[in-house]
C-alpha cells in the first residue's frame, strides 16, 4: 500500500493515483486531497473519477465521499467494455477523461465511456481542446483514443455528453524535444443556440482568426458549431501546430464579458506561448506526465511548475519511470 501526499497538486493528483493504480496494479493510501484549496477534499468531479475507477478496475474503496481529503483505493482487474456516468453537475467531462485514456496501453480489449457533465467550465480545459489537441497528439504516437462529442454541457447546469473509446495499443514514445516551424493554426469556436442571435460563435472564431493572423499564423481550419445546451455558454480553442510540437490555448465566455475580449485572451496566451520554450503548452506539459510514464519518450515543456512536480513525484511513487531532465524535459522509459 503506497502513502501518498495529495495535498499540493490538486486534483490532478487524485487523477494521476488512480489511472496509475490501474495501469500497475499497486493500491494506494491519499491524504490531504486538494489541502491547499479553499474547498479542499473530493468535490463531484473528482467523486464521480473515483467512482468510475472503481467500477472499471473492481476496486475496494473507501473515503469516497464528497470533501473527503483522505481516500484508500485497492484495484482488482481492469475490465473493459462499456461504461455510463454523470458527474450530477457541471463537472469537467474532459478532466475526467483524463483518468481513462492512458490506459488505452494496458487494455486487452476495447473500452467506451460516456459522461454527462461540463463539456466547457472554469478550471478545466474544453472539450474541443481534449478533442483536436490533446487526442491528436497521441494518437500520433500510437495511443487508441477518440472523443465524440454528443452534447454541449456549460455552467451551471452541466448536462454535456461525452463518448470516450479506447482500444488496446502499443504507443511509441513521445518524441516532442523541439517544436520548430509552425505550420499552421486551427480554430474552433461553440455558441450555445440561445447566443446565436448576437452571432457570439463567429464573433469569437472572427477575432481569433485575424488576432493569429496578425501574429504571423497561417490559420488553416476555422469551425463555428452553434449546439443546444441547457444552459447559455460559448468557447473557443486554437490549435497551434509546430513540425515538433503543438499547444493548445483557450477562452471561455463569461456572462457580461464581451465576445472579442474573450478571444483577444486565447490570442495573448498563443503571443505567450510563441514567446517562450517548449514543444507543448503548460497544460499538456502536466497532462503528459502518465503517459510518458507509462510509453516512454522526451516532452520539452515551457516551464516546470508545482503541478508538474508535485505529479511526477506521485507518479514515480507506483514505480513508473518518469523524471524531469534540464531543458525543461519530461522524460521516460
């Protein structure tokens, strides 16, 4: 039974110890869930993670409960097959996600996952950014994962709908150590239908596309999905491709906040990123850690962060080779 800190990463710790537990089969003991957060322990999102892990690896749980900061988690055998879960909120369905699709390397047979919850929230990254950035990449590399898209679901009331599938492969390393030329952008902007009317989708796709353009990108894809949705919200994501690399950046509509401020955001933090190092952006850059783990391979990230850290520790607690090498790299074998 391993002891493990989860009192400062947040809940990506929570995420990392349980896709870890299944792919290596070592039970797990977490205190202090999210202990540096105002509402630390368990919240829904993370609830229904430990929930679906359970279910999908025959585990023995306990602490499964909302705000607890303590949870014991022991698997059994991952079963695949086909899975249905609702967060019950407007819970991040993409972070959720997170937890299933490195374990596309441990699979002996196909596995599907649908999930209601929030396709586009605060705190998490979009659908589209999980959808055309994250998967991808490493399908580019081998991984056996695609996302479908059935519903839109923003806060407060949630009701998106997401299918995961996998199947078994055998990915190759990741090998992202420079990113190079560019050679393109993409742009992909969601209204709720009740935005229509004030063209909110186009407004934000228009801004994006001639902010990158102004920086020099050749913005090669522009999609505008205009989706029903129980409650009103809008997104865009920019895709940014390198020879080596790729990143994604985001903005997510607020109540009040014009559209074109909006997207001038997403187009500061491409600026930020064109700026700086790495073949990836910060949020991949943590996101990577357990499939590098787990497939091996070199990711050149911009920065090391807490995050980064603090998971790359927990994951080398279950025996996985993953470290952070000068560059900044995440690096395995």
């Amino acid at each position: 039974m391993l002891d493990l800190d989860g009192s400062d990463g947040g809940g990506q710790l929570v995420r990392s110890a349980l896709t870890c537990s299944l792919a290596t089969g070592e039970a797990f003991d977490l205190t202090g869930i999210r202990g540096e957060r105002p509402d630390s322990g368990l919240s829904h999102q993370h609830l229904a993670a430990v929930e679906f892990a359970a279910d999908l690896g025959e585990a023995t749980v306990e602490g499964a409960e909302l705000g607890s900061e303590h949870l014991r988690f022991e698997p059994g055998d991952v079963r695949a097959g086909i899975y249905d879960l609702d967060i019950g909120t407007a819970g991040s369905v993409t972070l959720l996600c997170d937890v299933a699709v490195p374990l596309s390397a441990r699979l002996d047979a196909p596995l599907r996952v649908t999930v209601t919850g929030g396709t586009d929230v605060k705190w998490s990254p979009p659908v589209d950014y999980l959808r055309r950035v994250k998967l991808p990449m490493l399908r580019a590399s081998g991984w056996g994962a695609a996302l479908d898209v059935g519903r839109r679901g923003f806060y407060p009331v949630g009701g998106g709908e997401v299918t995961l599938s996998l199947h078994p492969c055998e990915p190759s390393p990741l090998d992202l150590t420079a990113r190079g030329d560019r050679t393109g952008a993409r742009v992909y902007a969601v209204e709720s239908i009740d935005l229509a009317d004030a063209d909110v989708g186009q407004r934000l796709a228009r801004t994006t596309v001639e902010g990158l353009e102004a920086d020099g990108w050749d913005v090669v894809e522009r999609r505008v999905t205009t989706a029903d949705a129980d409650s009103p919200g809008a997104a865009v994501v920019a895709r940014l491709d390198y020879d080596g690399g790729v990143a994604g950046v985001s903005g997510l509509g607020e109540k009040g906040v014009p559209a074109e401020e909006v997207a001038e955001a997403a187009v500061e933090a491409a600026a930020a990123f064109e700026a700086g190092s790495g073949a990836v952006d910060a949020h991949l850059a943590d996101q990577l850690v357990v499939p590098v783990a787990l497939a091996g391979g070199r990711v050149a990230i911009p920065t090391v962060t807490r995050h980064v850290e603090t998971n790359v520790d927990l994951v080398r607690a279950f025996g996985l080779d993953v470290s952070i090498d000068d560059g900044p790299t995440i690096s395995g074998t």
